[in-house]
C-alpha cells in the first residue's frame, strides 16, 4: 500500500513533465455502485464506492493511472437472512495501463493493472457475520467512456476488482461434524460516473 501512495506522489510531481511534454495530465473523481459476487453475493447489499485517480497519457492512446478506490457495504448477520448487522469496508490503491480505443472528444477505454486493498470486517470476526479484516492482492480491469468538454472531463467507468486471495466467512459443519472453512472467492466490482479536469 505505501509503494502504490509513493506511486501516486510520483505522479504528482511529474505532472509538469506530462504537460512540456504536450501528453495529458488528469485528476478525476468518481463515485458510484459497488458489488460483491460470489462468496459474498447473498451476504452483503450493494453500497456505495468512491475514489480519485491520476492519469499520464504520453500519447493519445496508451497511458498510466495510478488511484484510490474505497467502498462500503452492509453485512447481513446470516449469508442467507438477517438484518444488517455492520458495514465491510474496503480501501485500496492501484496502478493501470489505460489504452484509449478511439481517442477523440468522446473517447471509450480500456485499462487493466495491479492493485492492493485492505477489507475492514465489522466487528473483526468477533461477533456477527464472521467476516475477518484482510489484505490482498487484486487485479482490477474493465472500460470506461471519457467526454473531454474544454479543460473538464465526464463519463463513465466499470471495474472489475479480482482477488487474489479467499475471504474467511467463518465455519461450517459438514455431514460428518467437522468443521470447514467457507472462505471463498470474494471479488467486487464498482460502476460509477466520473468528473475532473485535464491539464495539457
């Protein structure tokens, strides 16, 4: 996490290098929807996520991203049924190669890259849902559609976060009476609308 924050400090400080060089500088933000699936699709509701990102493009069409995404998202007691006994929250940082498809006024885009986030369980797997605070590695990808209006920018984006790593969802008895560990594939995805500006 504090390689990807010295990352973004780099970034900062290119910036005036990004524009001698006539490429684009971007600083966006975003908000918007985010959702678990699979191991924690039936236990958790879709919440909110937020979070701001840098963008370098040397060229009109390839570039790097380098960002901060957070969500969260209510836990119910049972991965079945229940009421809402807590929030996970995550907060994470990543780096991306962006590649603009057609670049223009409106430009759709794809990126994929490296990423590290921390899960913040509630009540760290003492009581309620028996989800437990972690740290992984994830892969986040997907596109997005960017409106350049003067120095301004608009749009759209999905992310697809894959984790590298299980989240412990607690235990469960098999027929025979042992114990297992339900801990399976968590991996979130987020769509959310973006604003921000460009300096050349």
């Amino acid at each position: 996490m504090n390689k990807l924050f010295a990352g973004l400090a780099a970034a900062l400080l290119l910036a005036p290098l990004a524009a001698k060089a006539d490429s684009e500088f971007s600083v966006v933000l975003e908000g918007g929807a985010t959702h678990y699936n699979q191991g924690l699709s039936s236990g958790t509701s879709t919440g909110g996520e937020y979070g701001a990102r840098l963008g370098i493009m040397p060229t009109p069409i390839v570039g790097v991203e380098i960002g901060y995404l957070g969500s969260q998202n209510n836990v119910s007691q049972s991965f079945n049924a229940g009421h809402n006994v807590g929030t996970l929250r995550t907060n994470g940082g990543y780096a991306d190669l962006r590649v603009n498809v057609l670049p223009g006024v409106v430009t759709p885009y794809l990126f994929g890259g490296y990423g590290l986030t921390h899960f913040d369980a509630p009540g760290d797997s003492t009581s309620f849902s028996s989800l437990t605070s972690t740290t992984t590695s994830t892969i986040p990808f997907g596109g997005g559609v960017e409106a350049n209006i003067g120095a301004f920018k608009v749009g759209g984006r999905f992310q697809y976060n894959y984790l590298f790593n299980h989240i412990y969802t607690g235990n469960s008895a098999t027929n025979g009476g042992v114990s297992v560990d339900k801990g399976g594939n968590a991996d979130f995805y987020a769509v959310s609308l973006d604003l921000g500006a460009s300096f050349r």
